[in-house]
C-alpha cells in the first residue's frame, strides 16, 4: 500500500487547526473557572447551527453569517457564565455539582437545537473545487480554516502576552487569589474569557460543518479530543494547548494510517484521543506545560 | 389500544433496573466522592456480555455473575489512573470511555453485531403456559430480587467500618491517609464494586429486553442516574431508590403528556430537556437532595471523639 505522507501532513494541519479553535476556550475556562465545561462541546454545535440558519434559511451574506453565529455563540457562552455557573460558584457548588450542571446544560442546549432545526443531518450546499499543490489535494474552505487558525493563534498570543486583560487572564488562572488582591477585576476577566472561548468553538464549529455536514452531535464528537487536548496541554496553558493539538491530531492521523495498515475500522480514530488522555494522567497528569495544581 | 397496566408495569420493571445503578452510583458518588460520568458504559458491558453469553444458552446465574465481573474488571482498570487525581480528572476520563466502548460495540460487528446489535436473548426465567402479563410480572420479581439484594449490600457497606472510611474520604482524604487507610485501594475497591452492580444491571436488562443495540447506550442514560442521585439524595440508598422511581415517572409522564396534551414537542427532546432543567434546578437550590444523609448516633458521637483529633493532625501536617 503506498501512503501519501504529505496528504497525512496536511491533514493532520487541518484537523490541528480546528481542534484548536475547540480546545483553546475549554482550556482558559477549565483553567479559569476551575472545572470542565461539558456544554463546551454545544457551543461548537450551536455556532454552526447559527450560521446554518443565518446563511442557508435567512439568506444572509456567509461572511456576515458566519460573524452573526460567532457572535451568538459568544453570547451563549457569555450567558451560561453569568446565569448558571457564576451563581452557582457563588452559592459554593462543588466540583462535582458544577460538572453536572454543565452536562445539564449541554444537553439542554443540544435538545433545543434538535426541536428547532431537527435532529437529522443538514447541509450548507456548498461545493468546494478541489486544489492540488504537489501531491496533496485540499479545498479552499480548509486553506481559509487553517488561515483562520493560525491568525487567531497569533492574536491571542498577542492578547495573552502583551496586553494588560492577557495578562490578568494568566494571573487568575495561576492565583486567584493574588489576582483578587492585585486588584483585578475577576468577574470582569471570567466572563471575558468565557466569551472568547465560546466564540471560538462556535467558529469551529462553522467549519466543522462546512467541511462535511451538520448534525447535532457535531460538538459532541470533538469534545474527547478537545479534552485529551486540554489534558496534554495543561489546563488553562495557551501555548501547551497549541502545542497539544497538532500532536492530537498528527497522532489521530498517523493512528488512522496504522489502523487501516492493521484491517480496523477508521472509526477508531477517536480511541487514539482516549489513548493519549489515559496515558497523559499516568505518565505526566500536570500535561505539558502546568499552570493549575493537578492533585486533590 | 395500548394496555395501560403492561406500560405501567414496564416503568416498574425499568426503575428496578435503573434503582441498581442508582444505587452503584449512590456507592460512588455519594460515600466516596468519585464522579462517574461513565455509568453507561458499564451498564453497556454488562448487557452486551450477558447478551453474548445469554445466546450460548448460559443460565441467567452464570452470565449474571460474568457481567458482573467484566464490567468490574474494566472499571477498575480504567479508573486506576485517575484515581489519585482530582475528581474532574474521573469524570472527563469516563466520560470517555463511554463513547469509546460504544465504538467498540459499533465496529466489532462479529462479537456485538455492530449497528444492529444483538437480538433474540431468551428471558433469564422461561415458564411454559403464562400470559404476556405474567411473564412480566416474573421478569419484575426477578428484577427487584435482585434490586433488593443491591439495596442489602449497600445498606451493610454504608453502615459497615468500611463505609465510614468512605465517607472519610469523601470529607477529607487527607484525614483518612492520616489514619493510616489507603485511600487510593479504598476509591478502587469502590469503583469496581460500583462498576459490577452496574454490570449486573445491564445483565438484568439485557434479558429484559431481549434486544441490546449501541443506541440504548447514550450518555444520557448517565445523566439520568446522575439525575436519580442527585435527586433522591447523595449517601442515602433509600433516596437512590426513590429518585430511580421518581425519574422514571417523570420521564414517563412527560412521554405521555406528549401524547394526550398534543404538545408539538418531539417526545425524546422534551424529556431530555425537561430534565436538564430539572437537574439545574435541583443542584441550584437543593444540592442535597430529597432525602438527607442519615447521620447515625454512632457517627455523631464519632465525630465528636474525631473533630479534636482532627484539629491535631491538621496542624501537625501543617507544622
């Protein structure tokens, strides 16, 4: 069997950028808000039913659709924040409690989107020519999401880095306390970085959907992996997730190619993700780069 | 026209079954402190094994007991290496474990059949000449037979030396080592003890059934014990019972108001959003649940011989 390495690259690329765009908001919040929102994953689903709506059945522009759902995504994120979990913290929910509820409100989120939209798979109708550089065969939807990601990458360095909210985004993930007493407003940089994060997934989402369909597991799917991300990277690190999910998504892929050299089923892929999250908690559970104390 | 007894015999049968796993994650969550968001992926491998072996002609007692065990098994090795981490470490690891064992039961269409999955699992006990009815209401007896063996066992652990360590982990795990108890062989103990009863289940409804296929294996059903836990009352095995039956009502109830009130709700979509809702609620305004812990007087008169004590370490390791 030959293999085309170079298309195992590029996909790897691909499917590297966009769990980036997923993984990025579920780490700052994780590091953040210290606990995994399960409702990550239904921002991702509900940014590409957004633009689903906006796009295939209000018949607005796609570049201006494809803002509209980002920024509605935003908003969910932004109200999930300041509705469910910031009362909840307040009230002293514990870890568990905080998880449950955010499960809750995943599922009511996606059911929601299901009596809407249906619960059958869509489509944005959208055809895409195929473009050949050398070997490797690729559209212009993954040429922009790859461009999107990498743009976006730099602008959080950029905002993490060098400007005063990144920076009291990292001093509250590190010490909340010291933060707090630093005189940073915490409430102000939480629901900041709850909605940066949603608005991201909800972008991926778009792209998610567009690359093959829309079904209301769309999120759901990606969420093991933006996990095993997180994990890999370090809960709440920019650059670890970054490193983390090209080393996913290289390995997925490389773990597809062995698959099939093996006579299994492709949809294994997903396994790999789980591979990789089990062994991060055995051989190195802070991941990669540590910012939050892992052990109880 | 529908016969209303079998559907209400049916939601009986069905919270004897979902009341096992209630009360296995009542024995996680609720005494130790762990978070399984993976109850269904042992509820899956218990019914898949007893489907598997229930097809051989194994007897119910022989595939029961091997369900039990895998899915045991299976807990306990997955657990292992969350189980020194903090709690959302368990919860993010289960949860992926369900959706990778039902990948499993999707793909392995020789063991498992696949997509279709299995069909034409005889019932655990076969008696010739019975009406439809009464072979029900022998799958219900055997059914809480086995609910209350569950309900038994947990009781005993709860009241037993070994669950108050539990509930000392789950109060503070640091107390617990101090005393000398290893608390991580404790957490697995109890995570494969929880895993097993969940197998059991599966191996119950499995034969219910008669058919398993991966879809009866969402993650929802997780968060429907979760439901049943949180509701009823954590660490109390009657409120895990209790919650068992009032969820299935509920969801029941809102399958029927669907069809006598004409909503235009799809009926699934309505019971999962309704108890979305419902589960918010109750862990925003009573995170304790239905029923509260019973603290016995032993335990009182414990705690007031420990808190001194507890003060002493606490400033020891400190120092």
């Amino acid at each position: 069997m030959v293999i085309n390495w170079l298309q195992v690259l590029m996909n790897s690329l691909v499917w590297g950028c966009m769990y980036l765009l997923v993984a990025v908001g579920l780490s700052l919040t994780y590091g953040l808000s210290r606990f995994p929102n399960f409702a990550h994953a239904e921002y991702v689903t509900f940014g590409a039913y957004m633009a689903y709506m906006f796009f295939s059945i209000l018949g607005l522009d796609l570049y201006l659709s494809v803002g509209l759902a980002v920024l509605s995504s935003a908003l969910l994120g932004g109200l999930s924040y300041v509705l469910l979990f910031k009362p909840l913290k307040s009230r002293g929910a514990s870890l568990i409690h905080l998880m449950v509820a955010s499960i809750g409100l995943g599922l009511l989120i996606r059911h929601t989107l299901m009596q809407v939209f249906g619960g059958g798979i869509l489509s944005f109708k959208m055809i895409w020519p195929c473009i050949s550089i050398g070997p490797v065969v690729t559209t212009p939807l993954l040429l922009t999401a790859i461009a999107t990601a990498l743009i976006v990458a730099t602008l959080l360095h950029i905002l993490l880095m060098k400007t005063k909210l990144g920076k009291a985004i990292r001093a509250t993930a590190d010490n909340p306390e010291l933060a707090a007493a630093s005189g940073i407003d915490m409430d102000r940089v939480s629901l900041f970085t709850w909605l940066l994060g949603a608005a991201l997934a909800g972008f991926s989402g778009v792209f998610l959907a567009m690359r093959s369909s829309l079904v209301p597991l769309l999120g759901w799917k990606v969420l093991l992996q933006a996990f095993a991300i997180t994990l890999l990277g370090g809960i709440g690190s920019f650059y670890g997730t970054l490193a983390a999910s090209f080393i996913l998504s290289l390995s997925e892929n490389l773990g597809v190619v062995a698959l099939t050299w093996l006579g299994l089923s492709a949809d294994y892929r997903s396994a790999v993700a789980f591979i990789v999250l089990v062994s991060t908690l055995i051989i190195k559970p802070e991941g990669l780069i540590s910012t939050v104390k892992r052990r109880a | 026209m529908p016969d209303p007894l079998m559907y209400a015999l049916d939601a009986v049968a069905y919270a004897g079954i979902f009341g096992m796993l209630s009360l296995s994650l009542n024995l996680e969550y609720g005494y130790t402190n762990l978070a399984n968001f993976g109850k269904v992926a042992f509820f899956m491998v218990g019914a898949y094994v007893a489907a598997v072996m229930a097809r051989m002609k194994y007897p119910f007692a022989v595939y029961a007991l091997v369900a039990a065990l895998v899915a045991g098994f299976i807990g306990l090795l997955t657990s292992l290496p969350a189980l020194r981490l903090r709690e959302d470490f368990l919860a993010i690891t289960m949860i992926a474990l369900g959706e990778v064992m039902k990948l499993i039961v999707k793909n392995e269409e020789w063991l498992a059949g696949g997509v279709w999955g299995l069909s034409g699992i005889p019932p655990a006990v076969v008696v010739q000449g019975l009406s439809f009815r009464e072979r029900l209401l022998v799958q219900i007896a055997l059914i809480y037979g086995c609910l209350v063996a569950c309900y038994v066992v947990c009781e005993l652990i709860a009241k037993s030396p070994y669950g108050r360590v539990l509930k000392t982990i789950r109060e503070d795990e640091l107390l617990a080592a101090a005393y000398g108890k290893n608390v991580f062989r404790y957490k697995a103990c109890t995570f494969a003890l929880g895993s097993a009863v969940s197998g059991l289940a599966g191996a119950l409804f499995a034969q219910y059934m008669g058919t398993v296929s991966p879809y009866m294996f969402e993650p929802t059903v997780t968060f429907s014990v979760w439901m049943m836990v949180i509701l009823g009352g954590p660490a109390n095995n009657t409120g895990a019972v209790l919650g068992a039956f009032l969820v299935e009502g509920f969801h029941r109830s809102s399958r029927l108001l669907k069809d006598y009130i004409g909503l235009p709700l799809d009926p699934i979509n309505l019971q999962v959003m309704l108890t979305a809702l419902l589960v918010i609620t109750v862990v925003f305004y009573r995170p304790q649940g239905l029923l509260k812990e019973r603290i016995t007087p032993l335990d009182r008169g414990l705690l007031k011989k420990l808190k001194p004590m507890y003060r002493r370490v606490k400033t020891w390791v400190r120092s």
